[in-house]
C-alpha cells in the first residue's frame, strides 16, 4: 500500500543477474564524499543513468516527475529557462539579473547562477540528485529551498564509441555521438556531439515554417573532456562544452482581458486597500481588426482553453549560446582529499520578438491629444473651441472637426525583444578527510564572480476609456461630448526599455564534521556544518522608461552597491537503529542573497523645494533568511524501500514587492522591501517494492501547507499592512505526486533485456500571482490539477557481434493528452492576462548503437 500511495524513488538501476547484488546500492555526494543514498541522513532523490536515459530526461523541464514536492514550470521569453518549486519555494519568475535564486544548480558541483544560462543535454549524466531542504553548509547561498547537482560521466578506462539516432512527432530528429578513448598510459578522453531539433506545438498562422512556430527548437552540442593521471596521487581532469539553441518561446494566449468595471476597494483585518483597475482590454479589441488575414476577431484568440493555431505578430525565434570550462585537481594524500575546482561559464541570449498577446497586428483607435475631437458631430462640435470663437464655432471648423477620421495605431498589443548575457568565474578549494573512520570531514573556501547584462525594449498599447479619463473633465458639456465620442476607447502607444548591468562577488568559508562516537560503523551520528558567506552586488542601469538617464543626479541615483553576508549551517543528528532503518533529525538554515530590483522606478529631487530631498534612488533589498526543523526516516525492509520525512520551516524577510497607490487609486508604483514571512509544513513519502526479480512499483508523494504570516501592502494612506488573510505562495502546487510500474527482465539467456514503464505524475493546481490587489485575473492565469501519463518500451543489449550491441526505445510524455497551464502572466493594470500551455502528447523512438 505505501508504495501505491506515493514518482519513483528514480534511485534504482534496472535490475541487473541475480548474481550482483550490489547493484541496486546508489552512490550519492551530497555530503562531498561518496555515501550510500540510504546511509546519507538527508532528505535525496538520486536519479541514475538507467533511469535519465529510460524516462529521456534531457533538460531542467523534465525534473518534475522525479521526487516528492519538486515541481517544474515554463518561462515566457527564453526556450532554455525554467521555474523549478522545492518545498514550495519557486525559482524566481522574473528573470531580471538583479535576483538570485532560492533553488541552487550544479553540474558537476560547480555553481551555475543563472537557469536560463544552463544547458546538460549535450553531457553524459551519470546521475542527478534533488537535495530538498537548506543546503547552506557544503552548497552555500542561494539554497532556501534547495539543491539540484547533475553529475557527468568522466572519460572511461575502457575504449568505446556510441551512437544515438530518434525521430518522433512534431519531426523530432536527434543524433547524438560519443567517443571514449580509454586508458592510453594514464589519460583518458571522451569526446560527444549532439544535433536536436523539434516543430513547434502550437501553428503560428503568420509563420509558414512549422520549425519557427512557438515550441520548435534546434539545438547543436559539442563536449570534451580528459583525464590524466599526473603521478600515484594527482588527478588532472578538464571539461569544455558548448551549446547553441535556437528556438521560439512557447505561444502566450490570451486568457482574460479587462471589461472596464470598477474594482471598489476592500477593507482587510479593518485597513483599507485599493483595487489595481485593468484597462479596458475586451472592449478595445471588440472595435479592432487584426490586419493578417485569416486571423478572425480579435476576441477569438481570447479563451483559456487551449487554442491550436494563434496569430503572433512579431514572434521570431530566439538564440541561447552557452560555453563553459571547468578544471579540477584532485591530490590524494592518505586519507585527504584536496580537491581544486576552477570554472568559467558564459551565457549570451538573443530574443528577436515575443508576442505577449498572442494576437497579430491589431488596428484599432489611437489617443492623440493633438486630434482628440476628430469624428465628433453637431453640437456637440460646437462649442470645440470657445475662447477662439466666443460667438460661436464657424460651420466649416464643425464640419472639417466631424468629418476628420479618429487617427489609428497598427501594432501588437505586447511586443518584447531582448538582449541579455551573463558570465561567471568559480574557484573553490575542498579538503576532505576522515573516510571510514569515526570523524569525517570537510573544510572550503568559495569564491565567485558575475557579470551580467540586459536590454530589453517593449513596445505595447496601453487602453484608455476617454469617456472616463478625458470627456468626463468638462463640466456640462461632459455627456455631449460623451455621447458624441466616435472612439470611446483607444490606445495610447507606449515603448519602453530596461538597459543596466550588475555585478556580484561572493566569498565563503565553510567545514562539516561527523562524528561517530561508536567507530565509523557506529549507529549514532553528530553532524554539524557552518558557513559564513560575504556578498558584494552592483548595478548601473541606463535607461528604465523612454529615455536614457541623462543627468548627472539621475546616473546617480540608477548606479548603486551594496554588501551581504550571512552564516548558515546545519545540526544534523541520525541514529542507524539497524542495518536497514537509518533514522535522522535536522536543524539547518539557509540565505539568499539581497540584490536590486531593476524593474523599480527612481525619482529626481524636486529643485523647487531645498529643504525636501523628493529623490528616490534604486533602493537595495537584503538577504533572506530560513531556518528548518526536519526529522525522517530511510528503511529497507526485504524487498520495499521506504523513505519519509516531515519538516516546518520559517522564512523570513522575504523579498517582497510593496505597490504604492497612487493619488485617487488604480494605479501602483512598487518597491521591494524585506518584511514577508512564511510558515511551511510539509510531508515527503517515497517507496519501492520489488515484487519480484522483475516487476517493480515506485512512487513517491509530497505535501506542503504554506502559512503566509506577514505579507505587506500599502493601504489608501500609504502606510504598511499585513494582508496575509488574502495573500497566497505562488508557484507553489500543494500536492504532488508519482507513481510506476517497471517490468524488466531478460529474454532467453544472453543478455538482451526488455524493459516496460508506465508512469504517473500529478501536480495540485497552482497560482503565479499572490497579491489580489494588483491581480485582476488571477482566476484565469492559475492551472488546474494535472495528470500527466508517460510510457516507454525498450529493448537493450542486442548483440551485433564483436562486441558491438544496440537498443530500441519507443516512449511517450502526455500519452493522454491532457491540456494543461505551465505558466500564467497577469498584467494587472495592463488589462489582460495570459497562459502558456505545456506540450501536447510527444512520442517517438530512439536506436542506438555502442561499440
């Protein structure tokens, strides 16, 4: 029953003869030493190579299945990047520099600062593990909610060549290469190559070429490394890869637009609060056309079920280019390790045009001062210009004024382009020591640098109702000149752009130590970890508007620095009641870095009023801070792995966004301050039975009850109030779930294998956007429950003679079907939000060949 109610474990090969028991013991290195993933008192997934290549997860957006409480999202204007949730704490949805992550990523250990900036396709993963909870010791900073660390194969001692070939729907082609040279005197180098490439989900009707509909993508990889043994003790290994992925963002439709009723305001806990009002959206595109044709009405693209063909104005495909090169010494000296890791990474991304409306070229009325009485008839007319005429407007001024049409604007609703890059430079230094004896440990120091930069234009139309915003201003002559308006609504065309660059350096000291007062096969364990991390961030922004900064107090004031720094660490106690049950509790507490919010706006000071200083420069936001209580349990007993753990954590100073009302309501300004906290309470199962030498179950479940206990909001005076009572985590599924059934077994006597999967994934229904205030369409941006089906077949170790054999794989991701929200968008004030769908049913087939 437990292994029904809990996706797998995902810790387990597939099963090998009976005659190598040892097989289906999973090496992990969490703690920085190889540990048995049973043995490790900490809450891991780990994820083998069996299980990567037969599940066929190639990129960050595939994690979702593979441990409990882990769920994954889409983002907007990148094909690369991705919102990952651990224990309910999501990876930023706004990729803007200027934030850190609370989820850490790693390759090979190295650090990777940006999602968007990571590519792993093109490596050979050996294994992926999911470190849920702080990880602030060993992993450092930017950890809250926790750690992901794909491990790479190095270069074997035996040679070997592979080859991979797949095709599938939406002309998926795949061709992947792999060269092993083995040992030759003490270096070993491997050599891989990929070429992917796959048609958009979704028909953009603009486009003729499916290979640039939203979803397609093409991708091309190269990856090098070498080993070499410098003597008994010293170990020189070199990694170099290299990733270009061209490919258009996946389709954002319209899911709800405004409809021009009044939001009034609303009392929470006895304060008063006014309500974002969306711009009247609905109403402007029912008196618009969209110019392409075969495009239908405006109103047609607006559904929040899934639309099969969009009109997408603008939409091109964006490039992603990542490079990196990491270098590690390893110096074995008895019983330490002294381990050297130096890395470089480098990230640049071109965004040529995302449609954020998921409409073509709209045309419809524009808000023109200079032409704002143009269609306007009779007498309404008359009286147009009273101090120029005070006797009476002549005729033919009336008729010139009503016969002159109400000026037009042909433009996409929302278009974005972007320009953004980042690199990075690591060197950490570890000594471990104590292997297999009572006291085990571990001492580091970390460094890193970052240098980022974007530039992002938009161009967008944001709608007026003149009745309201312009005829409502003129006293008595107000209803004529309402009744009289040709064009109620119309669209003031806006551009913008958001240009800076920032800078980070971090530094840490750290060390581990574990103690086990009975010998190194003692059942008690005392573990404690501490860090101390100094942080040091800048930015210079150029432009956040229509115009450059140009005066010397406005370059000021947009050129700021600030410093952080922050101890972590864990207590960590686990008690190996016996050779099967491991038993752990934890304290650990973890820090993300503060940083700028670049999206906020500065303000010049007022020269009229010397003694008021009115400027407003970018204002920095601190670290966050969490601490997390977490007991569980690792057991195997006879054939069923079962593992459990509970935690509560409290995160504090949270980085939250304040909006400031503006005079009257309606509209916001907004600033970053640290004053949220959340209580989370959480419960994690994962199970596997081996039924038998064949059949396997696996599942896993996790649940997480989140308490928003300060949530800050100004009320109509300006001043703070908690609106937690209303306020949600976003991004932040309560449930998730997985489950399998594997059948494997071999066929006859040699050592082909057939293996058959069908598994389970569910994830609860989630929302993107916490503030009601600002949310005016939170209803139609959030995302059910979803079921998600997967299915593979596969057929390995078919002997081609002379020592060559082959596979076989078919398999299928949403085998069902299903229609499901990956991401929603709420413009607020803007006056619409979007959606953004996950892939349909995929399916296909993979042959490869090793030698």
């Amino acid at each position: 029953m437990l292994a029904f109610i809990a996706t797998p474990a995902l810790a387990q090969e597939a099963p090998e003869r009976a005659d190598d028991p040892d097989d289906n013991v999973i090496m992990v290195t969490a703690n920085k030493r190889e540990q048995s993933l049973q043995e490790t008192p900490l809450a891991i997934t780990a994820v083998t190579e069996d299980t990567i290549e037969l599940l066929n997860i190639t990129e960050t957006a595939d994690l979702g299945a593979i441990a409990p409480n882990v769920a994954v999202n889409g983002g907007t204007t990148n094909t690369t990047s991705a919102i990952v949730t651990i224990r309910g704490i999501p990876t930023n949805v706004d990729e803007a520099l200027g934030y850190d992550s609370p989820i850490g990523l790693y390759i090979d250990g190295v650090y990777l600062a940006r999602s968007a900036a990571a590519s792993f396709e093109i490596a050979e993963i050996e294994r992926i593990e999911v470190l849920r909870g702080p990880q602030g010791t060993l992993f450092g900073r930017n950890t809250t909610g926790g750690a992901i660390n794909y491990i790479t194969s190095r270069p074997s001692y035996d040679a070997s060549a592979e080859l991979r070939l797949g095709a599938g729907n939406y002309d998926r082609r795949y061709l992947r290469g792999v060269v092993n040279s083995g040992d030759l005197g003490g270096i070993r180098a491997s050599v891989g190559m990929l070429l992917k490439s796959r048609d958009g989900i979704v028909d953009n009707l603009l486009e003729p070429d499916d290979s640039r509909d939203p979803g397609s993508n093409e991708t091309a990889g190269f990856r090098a490394a070498v080993e070499i043994d410098l003597g008994e003790n010293l170990t020189f290994y070199n990694v170099f890869d290299w990733t270009d992925i061209e490919g258009t963002p996946y389709a954002a439709q319209l899911s709800g637009v405004g409809d021009g009723a009044f939001r009034p305001n609303i009392t929470v806990d006895g304060n008063e609060f006014s309500q974002v009002q969306p711009a009247p959206v609905g109403q402007y595109l029912a008196n618009s056309t969209i110019l392409e044709p075969g495009c239908g009405d405006p109103l047609d693209s607006v559904s929040t079920s899934r639309l099969d063909s969009l009109c997408l104005a603008g939409a091109l495909p964006s490039e992603d280019t990542v490079w990196g090169n990491m270098t590690r010494l390893e110096l074995e000296l008895g019983n330490v390790t002294v381990r050297s890791t130096t890395a470089f990474r480098w990230w640049r991304n071109e965004v040529n045009g995302t449609n954020l409306s998921g409409l073509g070229t709209l045309q419809g009325p524009l808000f023109d001062t200079s032409t704002l009485f143009n269609g306007f008839a009779g007498t309404a007319a008359e009286p147009l210009l009273p101090f120029v005429f005070p006797m009476g407007t002549p005729q033919f001024i009336i008729d010139f004024v009503a016969n002159s049409p109400v000026p037009t604007t042909n433009q996409p609703l929302f278009l974005s382009e972007n320009t953004r890059g980042q690199d990075q430079f690591t060197q950490e230094i570890e000594i471990i020591g104590g292997s297999g004896t009572s006291f085990e440990w571990v001492l580091g120091g970390f460094y890193f640098d970052e240098h980022g930069f974007e530039s992002n234009d938009q161009t967008f139309a944001f709608v007026l109702d003149t009745n309201q915003a312009v005829f409502s201003n003129f006293g008595p002559l107000s209803p004529a000149f309402q009744a009289s308006n040709p064009a109620r609504y119309r669209a003031v065309a806006q551009s913008s752009t958001l240009a800076y660059t920032v800078d980070a350096q971090s530094y840490a000291l750290y060390g581990q130590g574990t103690w086990r007062p009975g010998g190194p096969d003692g059942r008690l364990g005392i573990t404690v970890g501490a860090r101390y991390t100094w942080d040091e961030k800048s930015v210079e922004r150029t432009q956040n508007g229509a115009m450059p900064f140009s005066t010397a107090e406005g370059i000021a004031l947009n050129t700021q620095e600030e410093s952080f720094s922050e101890p972590t660490g864990h207590v960590t106690l686990d008690y190996r009641a016996s050779d099967d049950v491991n038993l752990y509790a934890r304290f650990a507490r973890g820090y993300r870095s503060g940083g700028f919010n670049v999206r906020q706006a500065t303000n010049l000071d007022n020269p009229a009023t010397p003694n008021i200083d009115e400027s407003v420069p970018l204002i920095p936001f601190t670290e966050e801070k969490i601490n997390s209580w977490e007991v569980g349990a690792k057991t195997q007993f006879g054939p069923l792995r079962f593992n459990a753990a509970a935690f509560y954590n409290v995160y504090s100073d949270l980085q939250s966004t304040v909006l400031i009302p503006s005079e009257g309501g309606g509209s916001f300004g907004v600033q970053l301050i640290n004053a949220g906290e959340v209580e989370y309470l959480g419960v994690e199962l994962e199970a596997l039975l081996q039924v038998t030498d064949a059949l396997t179950l696996d599942a896993a479940v996790g649940y997480v009850d989140k308490n928003i206990v300060q949530f800050p909001s100004n009320d109509i005076n300006g001043d703070i109030q908690n609106i937690a009572s209303i306020s949600r985590v976003t991004n932040s599924p309560d449930t998730t779930a997985n489950a399998a059934i594997t059948w494997s077994d071999y066929i006859g006597s040699g050592d082909t294998r057939l293996t058959a999967r069908v598994g389970w994934n569910y994830t609860s229904e989630n929302i993107y956007f916490s503030n009601p205030l600002t949310s005016a369409f939170v209803d139609e941006t959030s995302a059910d429950e979803r079921h998600l089906f997967s299915a593979q077949l596969r057929l390995d170790g078919l002997s081609l003679g002379n020592g060559a054999e082959f596979f076989v794989q078919l398999w299928g991701k949403n085998i069902l079907d299903e229609e499901y929200v990956s991401r929603g968008i709420d413009y607020g004030q803007l006056g619409y939000g979007q959606i953004i769908f996950g892939d349909p049913a995929t399916y296909g087939f993979d042959i490869g060949i090793e030698f």
